[in-house]
C-alpha cells in the first residue's frame, strides 16, 4: 500500500516565509510591506496550513513542506499519489526578467544574428524602438509633451515587444512535414515554445521562464522530469498555476505512464486549498487512500461540491442584498436615469440586479469620460498658456490664438463640468439607495428624476 505525499514549494509557515521571500520569483509581490504579508499568510499559507493539518498524523499521508528536487526524488519512488503545491513561472515577461542594467542594444544584436522567423521580427521591432529612442528632443516642452502623449502611448517598450513576440503570427515559423497542411498549435503551447526559444537567444539578458519554484530554486521542466522515479505509476497532482505546459512535457518524458493532474488557467489559492481539503477528507474514508482511482474520483467530486457550496453562498447574498430591488417603478427609475443606454437596456430587460449593475457600469462610464475629458482640457490650457508666453511680444499673433482658442476651451469646459454633474447625479443615487428601504428608493427615484 502506497501513500499520499504533498510537497509544499511554497511557504506556509512565517519562518519558510521568511526564508524564500528575497529571492523567490512567487513572493516579489509580497516583499514590500508587512500589509502583503498578512494577505500572503491569510489568503494562501493559511488555507494549506488548513488543508495539511487534517492529515498530516496520518499514517498514510506525507506532508513535505519546504519541498526540493530531492523530496519530489524520493517521494516518487514509494508514493501512489503526489501533489505539488508550488509556484509554475510561466511564458510571461516580467519586469524583473529583463537582467539589469538594460542594454537594448544587445537584444537587438542577437536577434539579428539568427535568420529564425519570430527573431527577425523582434529584429525589426527593436531597431525601430531604438532608433525612436535617439530622435527624441530633450528640451523641457518636448519631456513634457512626451509624458503627456504617453498616457496613450502606442509605441511599446521592451518588455512590451518580448510580450508580444509570443504572440504575433509569423509564416514558416514551423518546419514543414510531409502529409501535413497546416499545424494547429494551442495558445499556451506557442507561447511556451516561443518563450524555451527566446530564453535561448538572449542568454545572459533574461531570466528563464518556465520553471517550477521549490526551496531550492527555479527548475525546468526537463530537470522535473528526470527527478521523478522510473517505477512511478500513479497520480501526480500539479496544484499550481497553468501546468499544463509542464505536465505536457513530463507525460511525453514518461511515455503517458501516470495521470497528471494540471491546470491551464491561473489558480486560486483560496479554491485549490479548498478543493485539496475536500478531496483530502473524502480519501480518509477509503481503505486504501492513496489508491489513483480514488484519489481522481475524489478530487472530481471535491471540485463539483466547492463550486456548488460557492455558487449557493453567492445567490443567497445575492438575492437578500437585492431584495429590495424588486419593484417595477424601480427598474423603471433607474431606466430613465440611464437613458443613454437604451440599445443596452433591450439585452438586459427587465431583471432589478442587472438594472443595479448596468448603473455601476454607467458611473464607471462617466468615470472614465472624465478623466479623458480633464486631460484633454489640461493638455489644451497648457498648450495655450505656453503659446501665450511664447507670442507675448507679438500682440496681433497673440490676438489670433486666443479667438482660435477660446471658444474651444471654453466648450471643454463646460462639457467638464457637465460630466462632473452626471457623476455627482449617479453617486448620489447609489449612496442614497444603498440602505434604503423599497418605498423610500421609490420616492428617491422619483425626486431625482424630476431634478434630471
């Protein structure tokens, strides 16, 4: 009789904590204030903590935490069922993967070397991106033009064009086989591909991606792989965020001797916990817990009952916060308050929530509308005000550019503050019928409308 082993590659301890927060890739979000840590520990160590306690007195269970290579080495030769709870650092480009200092030069260099398809491309970019870096002006109007122009910016930075050198689609990128047409190759695969291939050809500029974070390092997927014993047949369970490109890899490695568990989406935390203690729970029933058959049934129905449990808890807050939401002159006040919306209105018909979260959506609308129209506003007064210093000795020109100007910013204006009215008109709204009753929303309603 075999046994379950759970091999912790992150912390769930304050001290293991303390121990990989410098260097580990998983927690760089968590460095900067004792604040993320105290949501690192309730939001993920907290839930596993939970998750392994429940079994850890177990004689057939095996909690690792801390996990390395070697435990994955060793567990694999006596284990029916294995989960791996870590950290998968996927095809991404993160910031911290770019090796500083930065030497745009050198990126641009080695991809001109190689006659492969997707580096010329990055070639192109590149040069282009530099050569834009050298016509750049200096002076203070053009520094300060170059920010505002940014905020919409369209020319992309080096982390922006590794990004979507993952992406972008390249003919001939692929060799030709015989009898095949046409390769038919999923999002996640390309992009995995792309980025074993980029890391390749700027060596020593990034940092690897595709790896697995245990307490002794990054590991790709080869080394993960090989560590695993020969005689291994069972369940090997990969909790961590889109492995599937890693379970692809060590299935093909072991020529599809065991089932792997992967995941081609981000997981979260919260949920993984959850659905393992479930599943965790419901093996301690069985005679033999670590048998593969069971530990996959159980996991199956550990998943069914968490997204049942969730969306139960969701409609009975859902429903007793809305409650009050459900008279007709109501949806059809809020209706006239968000007219502009009337092709919208036809889709969402006549459902009181839908109604509540359309007028979220509308003063999310607004929100934004403003922020646009401010800084257009700002953009144009500031470019006035420059020109009028700079044509102050030039009455008759100066004259020319405020009639050009004036009735422009002026419109601007007022369109501002009449954006600035929707906004205050919506956020008193929600504020108002937040905890009001269904007759006192009525009569809100129908005070504001004839205001509006």
């Amino acid at each position: 009789m075999g046994n379950v082993a759970i091999l912790f590659g992150i912390p769930i301890h304050e001290a293991s904590f303390l121990s990989r927060v410098a260097e580990s890739d998983y927690l760089r979000l968590y460095r900067s204030s004792l604040k993320n840590r105290d949501e690192y520990d309730k939001y993920i160590a907290e839930p596993f903590r939970d998750m392994a306690t429940q079994v850890d007195q177990h004689s057939n269970f095996e909690v690792r935490t801390g996990a390395t290579l070697k435990d994955l080495q060793e567990v694999s030769k006596t284990a029916n069922v294995i989960i791996v709870v870590s950290h998968w650092k996927n095809y991404g480009f993160s910031n911290n993967d770019i090796i500083r200092p930065v030497n745009k030069n050198s990126f641009a260099k080695a991809a001109s070397q190689s006659d492969d398809p997707l580096a010329q491309w990055l070639a192109h970019r590149l040069n282009r991106h530099l050569e834009a870096g050298k016509h750049q002006k200096s002076t203070f109007m053009a520094s300060w033009l170059d920010s505002i122009r940014n905020l919409w910016r369209t020319e992309l930075t080096l982390r922006d064009i590794l990004e979507q050198a993952l992406d972008v689609p390249l003919e001939n990128e692929l060799p030709q086989i015989e009898e095949v047409s046409q390769h038919v190759e999923s999002d996640l695969t390309r992009r995995t591909r792309r980025r074993r291939w980029m890391d390749m050809l700027f060596a020593n500029l990034v940092l690897p991606g595709n790896r697995l974070e245990l307490f002794d390092g990054l590991h790709n997927s080869a080394a993960i792989a090989q560590s695993i014993d020969k005689s291994f047949n069972g369940v090997l369970d990969l909790t961590a965020c889109t492995s599937t490109a890693l379970a692809d890899y060590i299935s093909n490695y072991h020529q599809y001797r065991f089932r792997v568990v992967q995941f081609s989406e981000n997981q979260e935390p919260v949920w993984a916990a959850t659905v393992l203690k479930i599943t965790l729970k419901s093996l301690l029933g069985y005679r033999d817990p670590a048998d593969s058959a069971h530990y996959l049934d159980a996991r199956q129905h550990a998943i069914q009952l968490t997204r049942q449990t969730l969306q139960s808890r969701w409609l009975a807050q859902h429903k007793k916060k809305n409650s009050r939401f459900l008279g007709g002159k109501l949806i059809m006040a809020l209706k006239a308050v968000l007219s502009r919306q009337a092709s919208q209105w036809q889709q969402l018909g006549g459902e009181p929530v839908r109604a509540i979260n359309a007028l979220f959506a509308y003063k999310k609308s607004i929100v934004k509308q403003l922020l646009v129209k401010t800084i257009v506003s700002s953009v144009l007064l500031a470019g006035a005000a420059y020109l009028a210093i700079t044509l102050f000795s030039d009455q008759s020109a100066l004259a020319v550019v405020i009639v050009a100007i004036f009735p422009i910013a002026s419109g601007l204006i007022t369109d501002l503050f009449g954006t600035w009215k929707e906004l205050h008109y919506s956020n008193l709204l929600l504020l108002l019928i937040q905890d009001a009753n269904d007759e006192q929303i009525k009569d809100i309603i129908d005070t504001l409308l004839d205001k509006l």
